[in-house]
C-alpha cells in the first residue's frame, strides 16, 4: 500500500503536533510511509492547519474529537484497505509517542 502522511504542525511543535510528528515515524518505521512535516502558522485542528495528520491526503478524525488515538489511526488504515498483518503491533508502536506526550503534560 502506497502511505503517504502529512503532519501539520506549529512551529515551534506542541503537544499534539509532537505527537501527532511520533505517530509519523512509527507508520514510516513498521509500513514503510513517506512522511512530510508541514509547520503553519493557521489553527485547524483536524483539518488544514495544526495539529493534523492526514493520511493520503485526507485528515485523520479523532473519535473524540480532540487528540487521535492508536486505536484512531488503526481504524482510518484498515478503512483504506491495510491488512491486519500489517496492522498487527502497530497500536503497540504507537503507545510510545503518546505515553511521551501523556509524561510530558
């Protein structure tokens, strides 16, 4: 599968924008996913500014709308056709950029 994610991130990178950079490194060292991180100066969470990731393209919603989850990004790659093989410790992965986030607040 051809995974492309962009981070959208202020500069100089927060919270979110930290973590959201982390879960970048994760699918580009388990998948193999290209990465861009774009910094900007306008807030759209979610969508066009930071903190976002989106994934080929489209923005990655958190299903409590405020910080994606492992769980978030494993849903939204199985949605585009990421086969539970590829899928299998990915959340695991994706725990240690968040747990970073969660120790530094």
């Amino acid at each position: 599968m051809n995974l492309e994610i962009r981070v959208v991130s202020q500069q100089p990178p927060g919270g979110r924008c930290t973590l959201y950079a982390g879960y970048a490194e994760v699918l580009a060292a388990h998948l193999g996913a290209r990465i861009e991180i774009e910094f900007s100066t306008e807030r759209d969470a979610h969508g066009s500014g930071f903190p976002s990731l989106l994934v080929n393209g489209f923005p990655a919603q958190p299903a409590d709308g405020v910080i994606l989850m492992p769980a978030d990004l494993c849903a939204i790659l199985a949605g585009a056709g990421l086969d539970q093989t590829a899928l299998a410790g990915l959340a695991e992965a994706m725990e240690a950029p968040l747990e970073r986030m969660m120790e530094g607040a």
